[in-house]
C-alpha cells in the first residue's frame, strides 16, 4: 500500500501510524454472533456522549478497552468529579479574598500532563494528572485560597480538560430572577430561624430542578 500510494501520488503516504486497540464487551469481543453489539449512539442515548469520550480515553489507544455498564457508570462517576471542582472554584471565586500567588502544584500537574501525552498519547497517564490537579483544588478551597489562586487552578483546570475535550457540558450559573428571590427568601427565613419556611422554599426550589447546599461561604445552588 505504501509503495502504490507514493509511486502514484508522489508524497509520503503518513507521516504517523496509529493502531487502535479493540472493545470488549464484558471482556468479550464484540460480534453479532454472541449477540453483544451495540452502536455508540445506543450507549449515547442511554448515557450521552461524554462518558464514552472518557471510556475511550481512560484506556491507552493501542490496548483493548473493555465496556460494560459499572465501567461507564464509573465515567460518569469520575466527570461528575470533574465538573464539581470546576463548579466549586467559581462559587469560591464569589467570596474569596483579592490577592493569593499562583500554586506550584498547577505548573506541576501540567508537565506530568504533557509527559503523559509524548509517551505516545499515554492518555490515561494524562487523566491521573488532571485527578491530581482536581485534589489539590480541592484542598486549596479548604484551606480558603485567594482570587488568584482559585483563577490560576481554573485556568490549569480549563486548559488541561479542554486538551482531552472534556467538561464540555457545564450548565449554565445564570436564574431566572424567581429562582433567585425564593432562594433569596429562604435566606431570609433562615437567619430568621423560619426552619419550616426554609425548608418548604428548598422543597419547591428542587421541584423546580434547583438544588440546595448550605455551605461555611454561603448557598451553593446546582441544577439537576
């Protein structure tokens, strides 16, 4: 094929050859015969793509990747990770200090990162850095760090999540301005020491696809 190629065209046929692995179903091969075959827009519609995106990239391309549904449920599992600390680092930005440095440990974690991708795209390598990033984020907003330490960890978070394509699907912070006066009168029924009030207004607010979480730093609200 190289040969031909380049005799009738008269350039380098590639420059890179790549040469994935195979999927496993339950650490089966995948065949119509044994009656496990599925397309990637089934498992879409049961699980949408982003965890397939991290099935696929979990796993170094050139060994088998073996699906069943507790491995993809642990995708979905360790994205809800991802998307939580990136969530938590704006709430925090809300009432954090000016000031802060930038941590070593994000400068860190991206050079473990791109390590990972030149050893010949090591992916899964990749995301144990971007784990490690997500732990000490964590830790960081403990701890109480500054605006800009809190953007210096969104903007690692950010870069290295985007290399992978992924929390690509935040939803968006903005309310609608009832939302916001119930959750504005819950607050006010609280400091009041309203319980039942408070109670009943987060009850309807997560009718309404609002959740509530009372935090040391204020109410942290999430759609669901």
């Amino acid at each position: 094929e190289i040969a031909q190629s380049e005799c009738a065209n008269g350039c380098d046929f590639s420059h890179y050859w790549m040469h994935n692995g195979f999927i496993n179903v339950d650490n089966h091969k995948m065949s119509k015969s044994l009656n496990n075959f599925f397309t990637v827009r089934d498992v879409a519609n049961a699980y949408g793509y982003e965890p397939i995106r991290y099935l696929m990239i979990s796993s170094q391309y050139r060994g088998p990747i073996n699906y069943s549904v507790d491995i993809i449920e642990q995708g979905k599992n360790a994205l809800e990770r991802l998307y939580t600390c990136r969530d938590n680092i704006d709430f925090a930005l809300k009432s954090a200090e000016e000031g802060g440095e930038i941590p070593d440990f994000t400068e860190k974690r991206k050079q473990e990162f791109i390590d990972a991708m030149e050893d010949d795209l090591n992916t899964a390598d990749a995301l144990a850095a971007v784990f490690s990033l997500v732990r000490e984020i964590n830790t960081a907003i403990s701890e109480g760090a500054k605006k800009d330490t809190l953007t210096a960890c969104a903007k690692m978070f950010d870069e290295l999540t985007g290399v992978l394509g992924l929390v690509y699907n935040r939803k968006g912070n903005d309310l609608d301005s009832g939302i916001e006066e119930l959750i504005e009168k819950r607050n006010e029924a609280r400091k009041n020491r309203d319980f039942k009030t408070a109670d009943e207004i987060r009850d309807k607010l997560k009718d309404m696809g609002i959740a509530l979480e009372d935090t040391p730093n204020g109410v942290k609200w999430t759609k669901i």
